[in-house]
C-alpha cells in the first residue's frame, strides 16, 4: 500500500537495507523504481525474465573493489566485537563461492580488497542523520585521511556503535537529537523519515567534493535491547547482523555505485544493476524473506572458515542465491552497453 504524499514523479531507486514489513519497508517500496528509464534500456533484444530480475542500466559498477571500515564513538567498541566483525566482513567479500554469485554482474568474477579498519575518536552519538554521515565523510576527506585510497575504486564503512540510531534526514545535526523512538527533523516531513527504530538497516551513498565522488556505507549494531529493536536483528549475536548489513550494502554499492547522484536527480544512466522497481541485489531477497532466516544465514566459506551473510539476489535463479562452486555467467547487457559506448 503506498504512503499518502507519494507519487510516481517521486520515484526512486534503493540504496537502503530495510527489515520485511517495517515502516522503512513500506517507504521505500513506495518510492521504488525508475522514473526516467526508457523500455528499450531495459531489455532490448533480451526474452522476458521475472519481475524482480536486475537489470543494467549502464552505469559505474566497481569490479575491484577496496574498503575500509570506521567505528563512529570509539569508546563504545568492543574490541572482540570489531576483530569479528572486520574478519568475517573481509572473509565473506574476497570469498569464491560468494563471488561466484555477483560474477554474473561484472565482466569476470570481481574481487574485494579489505583495509585495516580506524577507531573514530568521541563517544557514542545518540543518532545519526544522513547529513551528520556525509558532513563525517566530507571532514575525513578534508583531512587528509582518505589520501592513500583510490577514491573510484573504494567504499568507506561507517560502523555505529549500540545503540545508536540511524535515520535518512538529508539534514545534518540528528546526533545532537534525543534517543526517543520518535526521531524526527524539523526540515524532513514525518511521514517520509525512516529510522532504524522502524527496520532501517543502513544505506549506501557518495559525496560529491571538489569534483570528486567518495563512496560510503553506514549501518547500526542492530539488536533487541531494553524492550527496542534497533536495526535488523536477525542473528544470535549483534556483530554477526553488522556483518550481513555491511554484505548487503557493499554488493550494492559495488554494482551499484553511482545510486545516490541518481536518487539526487541524476539520468538513470547513471545506474549499475536495479530491477525495474528501484530494488539493488540485496533488496529483494529480503523483503521475499519470511523468515529472514530463509537469506540470513552463516555460510561455510572456501577457507573452511563461516561468516554471516545475507544472500544477494541471482538473475541466474531468478532469485536469492547462496554460495556457488561455479561463477555464474556474466549478463549479455554488460558487453552491449560496452560495444554501445565504444561506438
């Protein structure tokens, strides 16, 4: 059903980790889809495929992928928590049988790169709005600290510590608000904030500086605590359920890159793979999910090792797709947009 104030003109696509059946849910599938794209971008010249199929729209995807994680209120950290966390993130991203799956998103199997992670000075803030994460991004840059990264090629993971909340208020400030249940912005109607009291995972996005795009990622520690659900708890313990958020975005932004200049009134072109609502590899899976446990589950990786993940979605079984011991073929449509753009 879809929110009163929502329009078609209003459309656009996922880059957020949101809980089956939440508020969040319902927002963002509201909103989902393309609102410029053109049928023959689609699909020309390719037979039907299910509804939920993702499809190039020929934008960026980043086959190499490099990334980093920061843990925002440094003093709020488990330190078992974080070596858990980084070690079964870097494990699942550089895992075969897992990229055997997004194989089929790229012109070969892609791979990822994982850079020790940094504690953020200062202590926990109370919430977390999507301008307080890229005003974070924009002073690390003007700081020097990203420097040493190739900015193309790489996402920076902004790890909230508990009990943070998490909301998508463009504005900056929410981490000076209250811990309510109710966190809400002057300058963002009520009805079209999602926060992660209300199934908000995480999201992934870019900032644009001095010409330059930086990619991030930002999620909560989500768990049921004190009569509160925060996040998306699906696991037996808080650091496993960051670990399959973070999954989540980073498979989306790594085929997904460019969402956010879109979702801020770029040309759909601009896009890596969506369906054709608006949903990013990791979107659909969930909200078919019922049990989440169905896609969230601790795989055995190559190494012999496990890691909690979510599982992605897979054109090749027209559906969520877990390890695969073979890589799956890479779509027509990545080598008709290259000989288009070569032409």
């Amino acid at each position: 059903m879809p929110i009163s104030g929502y329009s078609k003109a209003n459309r656009r696509p996922m880059n957020v980790h949101v809980m089956r059946g939440s508020p969040a849910e319902l927002k963002y599938r509201s909103l989902g889809g393309v609102a410029d794209l053109e049928p023959a971008q689609i699909a020309a010249g390719i037979a039907p495929t299910p509804t939920h199929d993702l499809l190039y729209h020929g934008g960026k995807t980043i086959q190499d992928l490099t990334f980093t994680n920061y843990y925002v209120g440094e003093k709020a950290w488990n330190i078992r928590d974080i070596k858990n966390i980084d070690a079964a993130l870097d494990a699942s991203m550089s895992d075969p049988n897992l990229n055997n799956v997004m194989a089929q998103y790229f012109a070969r199997v892609p791979t990822s790169t994982f850079v020790p992670s940094t504690l953020l000075p200062g202590p926990a803030p109370d919430t977390m709005s999507q301008g307080d994460v890229e005003n974070l991004v924009s002073d690390l840059f003007d700081s020097g600290t990203f420097e040493s990264f190739d900015l193309t090629s790489t996402v920076f993971n902004f790890m909230l510590p508990q009990g943070t909340i998490l909301n998508d208020n463009p504005a900056p400030g929410a981490n000076r608000g209250s811990t309510d249940t109710d966190v809400r912005r002057p300058s963002v109607p009520e009805a079209e904030e999602a926060d992660s009291l209300h199934g908000l995972g995480g999201y992934h996005g870019s900032v644009q500086i001095h010409g330059m795009t930086i990619y991030y990622a930002v999620g909560v520690y989500s768990e049921s605590a004190n009569g509160k659900t925060n996040g998306i708890p699906v696991f037996d313990a808080p650091w496993k359920n960051v670990v399959a958020t973070f999954y989540h975005e980073l498979n989306e932004a790594r085929t997904d890159p460019d969402v956010e200049r879109v979702i801020k009134g770029g040309a759909s072109s601009l896009l890596g793979w969506t369906s054709s609502q608006g949903e990013e590899c990791g979107d659909f899976p969930v909200f078919e999910a019922n049990p989440l446990g169905q896609v969230f589950q601790e795989v055995t990786l190559v190494d012999g090792d496990t890691a909690p993940v979510q599982f992605q979605y897979s054109n090749y079984v027209h559906g969520p797709e877990g390890p695969a011991t073979t890589a799956r073929p890479a779509s027509k449509l990545v080598a008709r947009h290259k000989k288009r753009r070569a032409a």
